[in-house]
C-alpha cells in the first residue's frame, strides 16, 4: 500500500445550462495537483497551499473537512498530510473547492485500499462544499469523482448517476476575472418558478440526456436551453449574450453558464470547432479591457487520477 | 397502392410520474380498431363509430379533425371514410383521443404512400387534441405514432424523441369507471411551482430516462416520483395512494397517474410482477363497488400497426 500519492483533480462544470443543481460534467486540461499522505501521527493536516490564498486550518480548508468527514467513518486515529497546487481559481465557477474536496478524498480512499465506493467519496466531498458555500451540493464534487457527465439525481436519499460521454464532446470554458459575490448569484436566483418554464426545463433535461446516450450531438445542442436561471443570472456576467453568441455562430452546439459563474462553458463536436469557439470567446473578451482565461478541454470521462 | 385498411390504434399513458406533460409510452394489449379508406369522392367522412358515443361530423370529430389536418397540407382534394371500432373508453385517461387522431392520420399517411415522417404526423393527430381538450398536446399522439416511450422535448419548436424500450417493461393499468372532469383535473394544478421541488423533478426526469437507455430497472423504479403534480390530482382518484401502496408491495417499479386521470398505471420488470400488481390493485378496487377495468401489457414498441 502506498503512503503517499500526487493526483491531478479536474475541474467541472456543474448545471450544464437546463441541469441546475442536477447535471455536470468533468474536465481534462485544468485541475489542481495535490500531494496526500499517511502518517503516523493521527489527524488531518494541511501542509503546504500554492496558488491560493486558503486556510490551512483543516476545519476551515475544503480538502480538510472532507478528509476528515471520510476518517470519522473509516478509523478517526490515521494521520494524513495534504499539499494542495491550486490551479482552478477560486470564485471561478469550475468547481474549484469541489476539486479539493473531492481530490483529497479520491486520494485518501486509493491510500487505504479503496474501502469506499465512488458514491460514497461524493457524501464525504459534499462537507467539504457544504463548508465551501453552505450548502452540500454534488453537482461538482460527483463528476469530479465519477468522470464525465453526471446526474444527481436526488439528494435525498443522495442517488448520483454517471451517463454516458459522446467521444467527440469536447468542451470550451472562459473564465473572466471578476468576482461574483455568491450572495449575488443566489439572490437573483427566484424561490418560485411558473410550471410552463420547469416542463420547458425538465423536457430539455430529457432531451439532453436521451443525446449523451444516443450521441446525437445536434439534440444535444438543442436541449441546451435554460430557461429559468440563465436569465437572471447572466447579467451578472459582463458579455455573456455576446460571447453566447458567438460560440454559436462558430458552431458550438450550446453555450451557458458555468456552476454560478462567472466562467461560460460551451460544448462542442470535435476540437477544431471546440478551438474555434475558444477563438470567437477571445475576440468578445479582448474588448473589455478584463482579465480572463481560456481552456480548451475534452470531456475527462476518468475524473482524479494519479501523476 | 391500398385503397382501404384496418389498424390497431393503441392506447397510452402520458407523464409517466416526473414527466409532466414531456413523457408517455405505448400500450399493446389496448387499443381501438379502424378501417380508413381512400374514395374518390373528395372530404373526409366519418362514416361509422362503434363502442363510443361521439360526434360523426368530421369537424366535430378528433379522427376527422386530425385527417383534414393531413390533407390541407398533402391534397384537399382526397377523399376519405374512417371507421372506429372504440374500445378505449372516453376519458380514460390512456389516450383515448389521442389513439383515433394518431390511428387516422397514420393510416391516411401509410394509404397515401407515406409522404409524411411520424414527426410530421405528430403534428396532424395534435390538431385532433386540441380538438378533444382545447391544448394540442402531443405526449400521448406521440407514443402512440412512434410506439414505446417517447420524449417532447419541447413544443414551441416540436422536437419529439423516441427513447429506448426496455425489454422486459411492463405496465399494469386501472382504469376506475368514474368521471374526472378535465376542468378539475385542470383546476387543481397550479400556475407555479417552488424551485426546489421543480429541481427534484427534473433530477427524476433525467434518471427515468438514464433507466431506459441503461436498462437499470432499479433506477426507472427510483426515478419514478412525481412530487408536483400528483399529490394535487390524487385527490381526484379514489383510493390512489392504496393502489400505489399496494402495487409497490408487490413488486412494481413505480405507480401513479395516466395521464390527467382517473386511471393508474404501474410499470414492472417482467409479466408475472406485472400481473401480481393487477391482482394485487384488483384486491384493492374490489372493496370500493366502483365498476373498473384492468389491463395488462408489455410496451408495444412498434405504435400504431395494420391488422
């Protein structure tokens, strides 16, 4: 058994435009890098942080909490050691505290002799976003942790679901460097919706899954219509409507918010098209004078793996 | 080219629990019977309805409405004769309506040579929806036109989906001899939902039909809940939350309502849980002194079909 690993866990994109709070899916070139080990000395600790400025703390760290949430099920007297090598940004709206969460504990797991199932590494990485933005959502943490594109189907009782990937999805994502205060992308967000709009949605969900399992990239493109928050939350995202657009004209099959944003996500069939809407995002971005980043990704249908 | 021919036009049930207005599937066992004709005489006439007490004025009648639909589009100047042998009954809550609309534009189309897709012929039958319930729904036209379980993805534009058929799926239908009006089955509905349950249902939606593309039966069964709609029209059907109990006792899936009512369906893996659950709903009918019917049937994948 090993005592110590380094991982790569990925970054996601959560809701996938008519999945709110249900659909997501993983990708493959951006992701942080972490190093976990056992020790004998007993409790979780983070020892080293690069390229965010987070807490140490393991009761106030994402990756802490989660590891510590799987130990009080598993055996409370291990010692683990985490170094966390922040790449995904944090406020991006990639499922950046749900790659720690969910990393740490993938490692952890693979350390003991995998004693958990996938499923259940998405309940202890759950604290860790509960901890993250008060509520324990999955729709990050399980495609982290199942690869490719996942449903969570309830949360109660937690039943999470991996679909299946069409082999020539790739996936474009900006990330614009503005902070969208969570409190903001909640409160434009309505308690109530008319049914007209939640069949439209729940029709799309449909029609989007029925085209991961049938690989039919045009109803796949179709179904990527949200109509409820999109809305609401897009004017918090400078050109959304703009960059929306333009990946369309360059062929992308659908484009929209990522998680709570403030990054957009666009799928599309096959990389020269996937490059080509990256370029279109970058010629809308260019003009507003903000920062941004650009990953070009196919979808990572493994999820965290070892380096 | 046939000039006359007599089809089976099935019965059906639409929503499916989670998927309200969007989802429905096709029956085998139930189903009236037509013979549609070619004339040279030009209109469309409804020239016999055994089983059933409605209109034989073509304007007045689904069939008739559904056929002149097809001809404005195709050649006003065609004649046809429809005969309908009803044995699903009126109000049922299984498609009744929906199996003349379909079966006729189905067999004008098959007798013309087939110039229109099915896709096409959804929207024809719809026309005698409208007709039958002021709203051209199409999620029980379009299970019965394309056979086994069938997605609207959406309406506005219509984009209908046929998914895939399980192979050991079966459906146990009562239909309870009572009258729901459409106005109270409409009335009790309301205009908004909470997000939060909105969000549920869609998570089910997605997971019914992950179920039927992987064939997990286990996850059709969970996927099965519809927590907007029925715990509202329950209220209409006597003694629904005994035969949901009941059927589930013994073995079933999943249970709830056709359509807007006042028939329940229960869908199971296999014939002999199938006909236990018609037993066991039976048991529970038989103590209410309401005159009902009970059917039993595998999902016919095939839809409307020449006898």
């Amino acid at each position: 058994m090993d005592k110590s690993l380094k991982i790569f866990a990925p970054a996601t994109v959560a809701n996938l435009s008519c999945g709110f709070d249900v659909l997501g899916c993983c990708l493959d070139t951006v992701g942080d890098e972490m190093i976990v080990s056992l020790t004998s000395d007993p409790g979780v600790k983070i020892t080293k942080i690069e390229g965010a400025d987070l807490p140490l703390e393991t009761e106030k760290n994402v990756a802490g909490v989660a590891v510590q949430a799987l130990l009080n099920v598993y055996n409370k007297d291990i010692g683990v050691t985490i170094e966390i090598y922040k790449k995904i940004k944090a406020g991006s709206g990639i499922g950046s505290s749900a790659a720690s969460s969910a990393g740490a504990v993938w490692a952890v797991n693979h350390l003991l002799g995998n004693p958990f199932t996938a499923h259940e590494l998405v309940t202890f990485a759950m604290e860790g976003e509960k901890l993250a933005s008060g509520n324990a959502h999955a729709d990050n943490v399980a495609p982290a942790l199942l690869g490719g594109f996942t449903l969570v189907r309830s949360y109660d009782p937690l039943d999470v679901i991996k679909l299946n990937t069409p082999k020539d999805l790739m996936i474009t994502v900006i990330h614009p460097q503005i902070e969208v205060k969570t409190s903001d992308s909640r409160s434009v967000i309505k308690n109530n919706v008319s049914l007209k709009k939640a069949i439209r949605q729940w029709g799309n969900v449909g029609g989007l899954i029925a085209g991961l399992y049938t690989e039919d990239y045009k109803l796949i493109g179709r179904s990527l219509e949200d109509v409820i928050i999109e809305p609401l939350r897009s004017i918090l995202i400078p050109e959304f409507e703009s960059v929306k657009q333009a990946a369309i004209a360059k062929g992308a099959l659908g484009c929209g918010i990522s998680g709570s944003g403030p990054s957009i996500f666009a799928l599309s069939k096959g990389e020269e098209t996937a490059n080509n809407v990256a370029d279109a995002i970058r010629s809308v971005y260019n003009q507003t004078g903000l920062d941004f980043e650009i990953h070009v990704s196919k979808i990572n249908n493994q999820g965290i793996k070892l380096i």
